[in-house]
C-alpha cells in the first residue's frame, strides 16, 4: 500500500485542520497526536462545524494548558470514562434542537487516549470486609453498586492499578466523606434516581456536589433456619429447624454477648445480660425456639452439642474472633433487622441526643470481623455508618493493646453535599474540598462492571469510583444507543498521561512501571484487549484500524466515516516516545514497522463486513519491530528470549490470519450482505 495522497491535498488537510487544532500544545517530541487530531478535524465536510469531546489523557493535558487552549472547536473536557456518554447528550440535544428549525450542521467528535486512584491510605470493602487497597488482589470481591439499580452486588475485579504518583491529589472531607484521590479519579454522585460520573477535578468547578450513602439490597427471602446435623451422643437432643427471625434474634444476642463452654458435663451456651428486661426477653425466645434455658444471676444458659459446634464454627468463639454468619448477611432486609436488633441491645446503645428528635445509635466490638459484617449488615438495611477506632491511649473503653472498634449508625442524612468553598464544621477555616502533595503509591481495582465501590477513610464510608479502560462503558452504551458520533482512539498501548502504568491495550510481555521486569517477571503477562473485536460485535455501522503512516488509508478511513450515520469508530496506531522508549525521529518508521509485521493490521469492519486494506507481500517478523522498542529490551539482551517472542508471534498470526479469513469471507458472501 503506498500513499496517493498529493502533497497539495495534505497540506489542505492540515492547514483546515489547524484551524480546529492550532500550535501551542505541549505533546513530547515524536508524538503524532497532534497529526491524527488534525488530519481527523481537516476532513470535516464541507458545510458542517466540528464539536469534540476530549477525554483526560496526553490530548486534554498538553492542549489546555490553563488559562491557553489549542482547540478552534467547540470543545468539551471530560473524565476519561465519561467523553462518549457526554457527547451522546450534545448530540441528542443538537437532534431535538433541529425539530425546532435550528439550521446549522455539526460532526461531532471524540478523542481518546489513555485512562484514577486511591491514595494508601484508604480502605475497600471486599467480600473478606475491609482491606488496604494495598493488599487488594485479583482473588478478591468487592461490594459494589450497580448505577442502573443502586443494588449493592458483590463483583470481582479484571484489573488491580498501582503505580507511582509524586503531585497533586484532590481531599474531600466532610461529616460522612472522606476520600484523597488523583485529580482523574471517577466520582460517582447521585442525580435523582440516576448515578452520574465526574472527574475529581471537576468538584472544584461546582457550588454543591450531592453525594448518597444509601443503597438498595433484595437479598434471601427464607422463613426457616435448618440446623447442621451432627452424630448424636448419649442424652443429645437434636434439632431440626428454627423460625428464621427467632434464629437471627439469638445469633444477635449470642454474638454481642454470648460465650462457649465445654466439660464432661456438657456444652454449655451462655449468654451474658445484666438488664433483667433483656434476660428475660432471651429466655422467652430460647422457650419459643424449643430450648431449655435456666436463669442465673447475670446471664441466660442453655446445653446443646448441636448448636454449640454451629456458634463455634460460624460465629466464633472467642470475643475478638466474633463474625455474622456469611449465610446471615445473604438475607433479606425483613430478616436482617431481626439481627440488627438484638446486636444493639447486646452490644450497642440508644440515646436521645439534645435538640434532635432521632436518636443516637451506636455499635461497639473488639472484632475486626465483626465490625466489617457490621458495617454490611448496616448498608444493606439502607443505613449510614461511621467508624471510631478507639485505642489505649484515648479511650477508657480500651484497656490493652486490642482496639475498640465504634460504628455509629444513622437511619437519616443519607443524603449530602460537599461544597466546594464551605469550610469544615470541626475545623473552621479548613475546606471540605482542598488539594494536597502526594508522594506514594496510589491504588485502584478496576471492576467488571458497576465501577462504584465503597471505601473507608478516616472512619468516613461512603461510595466512590473505580477505574475502568478507555472509557469502554461509556463507548458501548454510545454504540448500542445509535449516536451519530465519530470515536477516534489514538491507541498509544499504555496509560501514559500517568506514569506509563500497564493498560487492557498493552502488548504481553511488555515493560511497564506497573508490570516491571524483574527476577520473576518478564513484563505484562496477558494478552491486549482487542478493543476492536469488541467494537464490531456491536454491530456498529463502521469501525476501522488506522495508522498514520498510510495517509491516504487513514483520510479514506475519516471521510467515510463522515458519510455513515450513526456510530463510528476509529483505532489510530500512536506510537509513545516516552512510554514505548524509542529514539523521537522513529516514530514513523515505528508505525510503518507495527504494520509490516502484521502487528497492527489495518482493516476495517462495516455493516459487519470485513476488509482487510493492507497485507504485506513479505511480512516482518515482529522481533524487527520490538527490538527497537526500550519496553521489550528485556527479551534481546545478551540471551534472547526465543519463547516470548514465539509467543507473540504465534498470537500476531493467528490474529492476523482470523482478520483475513474474515475479509476473505466477507467478499466471497457480499451479496448475502445485501
């Protein structure tokens, strides 16, 4: 393939392209970002404006350099994830607007590039309960909402994101919020009925941002407990099955206050209570449910083998080994109160407070786990929480080493704001919104789907975003819906805005600052996400692979899009002189070399029909491609690494060759098409 273009018609391309993309903007030397923008906005037909959409990435930081702007266009900035969704409500404005006689014509645009994160310090609840984002790990689940539905759902995590980050980080600080995250980071808030996302940095440019921290749950609907069987001893009754609701009631009781004994004599369960009302409301239970409790002074006793093995395997034993049952926190809202109950009279307080007509409710344990399987049980009864951790030296309730855990409860303001220039209530003169230095790791599990997690800080739990990879979210929801939308990703294989942090775009085996080399690691060890298959199998109207150094392939590619309504998409090669390591004067020879190597086949993909444009007569193997790359160093040094680059040379062709029996079958059937 060899470019047909005239220099006189690049060079009027470009210069129409400069006027919607001016100089001035900051991108490294080497970088062709500015090149695809312009070759993109130069082939807007004649008669129609250009609107685009510009997600935080190299693009957005090195052209909007405030208070300067390298943009001619009506322009929007937008958090990575959010470019498409946002561009889909300008257009479907623009569409009403010209119901209503509005004559003007608009092509509108987005422009994508690389994809925010929590500061160490921060807490995730996870189906374990509440870890440091630190320890996260693919193995783990964590409790998320699901914005359509505000369901709280367990859902595993594809991606964990950690990396280095020496700058600016954004603190929002409030009575029930407290979160410190890169100034990209997502952040869902609650319009309404319906979850929106907002980059951190946008929170500045607001008055008020409204934030929730109640959530939906359905959970198991189940009238009846059925307990374990175990082997029957001598004079051991067995037990079959208890009402469910007078089940959770003893569990409450038995896990704020209850203990475990065993001798010769039997398997005693003691449930301590001092309050003679309490102590008499666990023995009418415990008669209700069949048992034989007796009254001593300062508790409520009963014997059961049976029961006691179940309390002791699923409850604990100990007071600092204290948990819900998993199976508990499983059911139903109708079912959970019944524990909810019984834990605060057990371990918990009610207390009028001065001036308020809702009470205080407070929850107190010495168990890590039982504070976590607390703080669940209280969300999915639709309650707000907040945690104490009181230790030793400023607590009296504290009197060794062990902390106290101290969770208060609120059945009201679950709904609220964060104001950008209101100052803290405890510390006047402190604002709820600030920026802070950073020097550290930051931390973020990048979902399946949802991507709204809930996080602890500084005892503050509350919801908050999770990252998620070139804002595919937003782009499907563009797609399904039908926007008529040109989506241009300049594919640079990394998160390089940030650091050059490993991304679902970045080759296997490559070197990255979250998948480093080392003793034990040759690099990133999964396949890229083939964003394009993706793509197409939404059976979008057009979408197509491109690189800049076929110039004529790639203006061929952008007018044709132009000209179909509905979505588009276009995935342009954009070699990173900073992240790929490779000498700036490469940078074509590095597009010509991904091409020749069948590495970045160019092709494309309309009305589900394939076409392959491109297929070298003498394909390169891709080791003259890598080797010049400073990210695949690591596999030609003194010993080359034969099997890695076997590997990546069987993936190329097998990739390659579905493209092309693709293309091929896609001729052969085109009247099938039809």
């Amino acid at each position: 393939m060899t470019n047909k273009l005239e220099n006189k018609e690049v060079l009027q391309i470009w210069e129409k392209g400069k006027e919607s993309f001016s100089s001035g903007h900051r991108t490294c030397a080497g970088c062709f970002i500015p090149t695809i923008v312009r070759t993109v906005l130069g082939n807007v037909p004649k008669g129609y404006e250009p609107i685009t959409s510009v997600a935080t990435g190299c693009l957005e930081v090195t052209s909007t350099i405030w208070p300067h702007t390298s943009w001619g266009t009506a322009n929007i900035h937008n958090a990575f994830e959010n470019s498409a969704s946002t561009l889909s409500g300008v257009e479907a404005a623009y569409k009403a607007f010209k119901k209503k006689g509005f004559d003007k014509k608009y092509k509108f645009v987005v422009f994508a590039g690389d994809g925010g994160c929590y500061s160490e310090d921060t807490n995730i609840l996870t189906a374990r309960g509440f870890i440091s984002v630190k320890d996260m790990t693919l193995k783990d689940k964590f409790w998320s909402i699901n914005p359509k539905t505000n369901q709280l759902e367990l859902i595993k995590a594809e991606k964990i994101h950690k990396y280095k980050y020496d700058g600016k980080l954004i603190r929002a600080k409030s009575k029930f919020v407290d979160f410190l995250v890169t100034p990209n980071h997502n952040i869902p808030i609650k319009l309404k009925n319906n979850w929106e996302f907002i980059k951190a940095e946008e929170l500045f440019t607001r008055y008020k941002t409204p934030f929730t921290r109640k959530f939906n749950w359905i959970g198991l609907n189940q009238n009846k407990f059925v307990l374990p069987k175990i082997l029957k001893g001598n004079y051991q009754k067995e037990y079959n099955s208890f009402l469910m609701s007078d089940w959770l009631k003893f569990l409450g009781w038995f896990i704020s206050e209850g203990s475990l004994s065993h001798s010769d004599s039997g398997y005693l369960v003691r449930i301590y209570q001092s309050n003679k009302k309490n102590r008499k409301e666990i023995f009418e239970l415990l008669e209700r449910m069949g048992l034989k409790p007796f009254e001593c002074s300062r508790s409520v006793d009963f014997q059961s083998k049976q029961i006691y093995n179940y309390l002791e395997q699923n409850c604990g034993k100990g007071v600092y080994e204290k948990q819900i049952p998993k199976e508990v926190l499983a059911l139903c809202k109708l079912q959970l109160i019944n524990i909810f109950d019984t834990l605060i009279k057990g371990d918990g307080s009610i207390s009028k407070q001065i001036n308020r007509n809702k009470p205080k409710i407070i929850f107190i344990t010495s168990s890590q786990k039982l504070k976590d399987g607390f703080i669940e049980l209280c969300l999915k009864l639709g309650f707000g929480c907040n945690l104490t951790i009181l230790k030793d030296n400023n607590s009296k309730l504290c009197t060794g080493k062990v902390p106290i855990y101290r969770v208060g409860i609120s059945k009201t303001a679950l709904d609220h704001m964060i104001y950008s220039k209101r100052s803290l209530y405890e510390k006047q003169g402190t604002k709820q919104l600030v920026q802070e230095n950073y020097l550290g790791n930051v931390y973020c599990p990048q979902l399946v789907k949802n991507h709204i997690v809930i996080i602890e800080r500084n005892g503050c739990i509350s919801a908050n975003g999770n990252s998620v990879d070139i804002g595919l979210q937003a782009l499907s929801g563009m797609i399904e819906r039908g926007h008529d939308i040109l989506y241009v990703l300049y594919n640079n294989e990394v998160y390089s805005n940030t650091g050059a942090q490993r991304s679902g775009a970045s080759p296997i085996f490559s070197n990255t600052s979250t998948t480093p080399i080392g003793i034990d690691s040759i690099g990133k060890k999964e396949y890229k996400k083939d964003i394009m298959q993706i793509i197409a199998s939404h059976d979008i109207p057009y979408a197509a692979t491109a690189n800049p150094y076929y110039l004529d392939d790639f203006v061929s590619k952008v007018k044709k899009a132009y000209s179909i309504d509905g979505p588009k998409f276009l995935n342009v090669l954009m070699p990173c002189t900073f992240s790929w390591k490779f000498s700036t004067n490469l940078t074509l020879e590095m597009c010509k070399l991904a091409t020749e190597t069948n590495i970045w086949p160019v092709y494309e993909v309309e009305q589900g029909k394939y076409n392959l444009n491109y297929i070298p007569e003498n394909p390169l193997p891709v080791d003259d491609y890598l080797k010049l790359q400073g990210r695949f160093k690591h596999l030609f040094g003194e010993k080359i690494n034969k099997d890695a680059l076997d590997i990546i040379q069987k993936d190329v062709n097998k990739k390659f060759d579905y493209i092309k029996k693709m293309s091929d079958f896609s001729k052969t059937y085109s009247d099938e098409y039809e």
